[in-house]
C-alpha cells in the first residue's frame, strides 16, 4: 500500500508532488491539500448567515447547515481534503458591456459551458487515480454538495477569501472555480493563505446594490447575483433600477479586484465564452420562447435557471436602458404565458412608454387574473 511511501522512500512531499502534477495534467490550474478538521471559525459564520436570512430564498443553504459546518459532518471517513482550482480569467473587461444597456451583461462563468459538468468529470478523473495509486476512498464534489468550499480552499493554500467573500489568488485574481476531492487517508497539508486585501475597499465600494453589510459578509438578498439566478419570485422595485442591464449574475466585485493585474487569461479553452453570450441584445433575448430558450443555453449553465426567470431578468434591463425601440418586444410579453415575464413587462413598460400608450394598454389588460401582475399594472404610470 502506497500508504508507507508518506514515512519512507518517497518523502513527506511525494504524495502531494505526484498528484499536483496528475492534477496540472487533468485539467487544474492550481491544487492544494487541507485536514479534514478544519478549524476556522467558517461553519460559524454560515450558521449566522442563515439565522440572519440573509440566505433569501436558498432554502438549500438552509436545509444541510450542519453538514456544511465541517467536512467530517459530511463524510465520516474523510482525512484530508484536495482543494483544485480552475481559471476562469477573461481575456477582455468584463465591465465593458455595462456601456452598453442595449445589451445584456451575462457574467463570465456563465458565458461558456457549465464549469459544474467539465470540473466534475476532470475531478472524476483525479480522484480515480488518487483512489486507485494510494488505495483509498475518495469522494468528489463541484459546488453541488453541502461543502464550504471557499474556506476550505484558503485553508489548502488556493488563496484567501476577499472581502467580497470570494476567493482570491495571487497567480489567478477573482477568476477561480473550485471542486474537492475527500480522500480517507491522512495526507501532507498546505499552509493556509494568508489575507491579503489590506485596507483594500474596492469590491465593496463596486457592489450596486450595496448587498455588503461589512467587509466579509454578504447580505443574498440584495446580490444581483442571488436575486438574477437563486431568486424565484418578483424582484423587489427598489433593486430593479439598481441592477442595470446585468441579467445573470454579476462580476463588478470580482473585476474591481487590484489582484486581477496579476491574474492570467484561461488556458482551459473548454471555458472559453461563446460570441454569443458576451454581449447579447436584449431584444432577441425577450423573444425567446422555450424552445428556443433551451437551445440558445445547451450546456450553459444559465439553462438551469429557467426561460421565466430569465426573460424577467431582461425585462428590468430593457426597463434600465432607455431605449424606446425596444417597446415593441416588451408588448409581446404583456401576453406572455408566464406572470413572472408579464409582471416584468408591464413594469418595462411604465418605465419606456408614454403614459397615453400605457394607459391604453392598461385598459386592455381587465382579464388579468394574476395578482403580481395586477399589483404592477396598479402601480400606475410613474409621476
């Protein structure tokens, strides 16, 4: 059993040397190993996050508290913990298309493929080989699993986690995605990553919705992130004007980053953004009916999110651009199959029409059995 090799013949350092260069081979751009007993004051702090709601409506943040708080709640076996990472880095400025309200701003993780699938079967790998070469159980996980994967990574040495609550590495900026392998043999552990933001104020000072309470903390419900792909119902009036024309998720604390000057552009060409996806009009995108919602999103993980979600999310952009020329396709979603995409429209609506139109087609809208879209058509012409 390899096991033996950690105390004789290949060196404390073999074991993490061997798989660091499985995982450079597999995919990963960086790797780092942490004990299982972690002792950071994390699982704490997420028990106050959720005792705060500040969760919103994640109800599965809620629902596994205590296997979050420590690996070991999740698997009973697991020693150690290989962190890896992947660069998401763009090769442009992903605050560019904020200039443009026109269009929508499609955060970069989502501009490719979902990074959930390729993390998961690069990991698969990895952990087949750590599995099969030290003759130990593994298990793997992609965000999908109660894992505070975040803290678990500044405790392996990826980085540390910024005062934007993300992750921050001196080689890759803001731009990592992570995954873990559990492994139920005592490994070699890394040094955890020192803090280093400093005095540094810029991702929070960047947040438009002001969704940052304090340095290190995060309030859900008002993240346009949270509130363009968690959140399932109406979003709140007074965030809307605040959201601009970002209409899944949002990178403005992630690309403010001082770090990112350092960071290098993805290597991983799997993750490379379609042309599509980096600057789309909001007008063909409110024309989307399901179908061509689901083909349009094939392997992205905007799909997942839902076609009335979505489209709700690009009728409060075309309600922030001011550009009357996309009145007519708000119309169409007056009568759109779903309230969520017609309560938004109407709201869209109110914010690019004169009143003589919109009171017009106030009028023509008496079988409206909905009550969220009657609440906004009762909402009136704004003053």
């Amino acid at each position: 059993m390899r096991t033996s090799t950690f105390e004789t013949g290949y060196g404390v350092s073999a074991p993490q040397t061997e798989i660091r260069d499985k995982a450079l081979e597999e995919g990963f751009d960086v790797v780092g190993f942490a004990d299982a007993n972690i002792t950071d004051t994390s699982g704490e702090r997420l028990a106050k996050f959720i005792e705060h709601g500040a969760h919103g409506d994640m109800d599965w943040l809620a629902s596994r508290v205590t296997e979050r708080q420590h690996p070991t709640h999740l698997w009973s076996d697991v020693k150690t913990v290989i962190s890896v990472g992947v660069n998401y880095g763009p090769a442009d400025d992903p605050m560019a298309v904020l200039d443009k309200p026109s269009n929508g701003a499609i955060s970069v993780y989502a501009r490719g493929d979902d990074y959930h699938d390729i993390m998961k079967k690069r990991l698969k790998a990895l952990a087949r080989w750590v599995s099969e070469t030290f003759e130990t159980e593994v298990k793997v996980f992609v965000d999908t699993a109660p894992v505070l994967e975040k803290p678990i990574a500044a405790v392996a040495g990826l980085g540390w986690q910024g005062k934007h609550t993300n992750v921050v590495s001196r080689e890759f900026g803001s731009w990592l995605f992570l995954g873990e392998i559990f492994v139920a043999l005592a490994m070699p552990v890394d040094a955890a990553h020192a803090d280093n933001c400093g005095s540094c104020k810029r991702c929070l000072n960047a947040c438009p919705t002001d969704a940052f309470p304090a340095p290190y903390q995060l309030d859900a419900r008002r993240c346009i992130s949270y509130l363009t792909i968690e959140h399932k119902g109406h979003i709140d009036r007074s965030l809307r004007p605040l959201i601009g024309n970002r209409i899944y998720g949002c990178d403005d604390c992630l690309a403010v980053c001082p770090w990112n000057h350092f960071a290098q552009t993805s290597r991983n060409i799997q993750l490379g953004a379609r042309a599509a996806l980096t600057a789309p009009s909001l007008e063909s995108l409110a024309r989307l009916d399901d179908e061509a919602f689901r083909a349009l999103f094939r392997k992205s993980p905007i799909k997942r999110t839902g076609r009335a979600r979505f489209v709700r999310n690009v009728l409060i952009a075309i309600g922030n651009s001011g550009d009357v020329t996309l009145l007519p396709c708000v119309v169409e979603r007056l009568v759109d199959e779903s309230p969520l995409v017609r309560a938004m429209a109407v709201w869209a609506m109110a914010r690019l029409a004169d009143r003589p139109t919109y009171e017009q087609l106030a009028h023509q809208q008496h079988n409206e059995s909905d009550i969220g879209v009657q609440e906004e058509w009762k909402m009136g012409f704004p003053p």
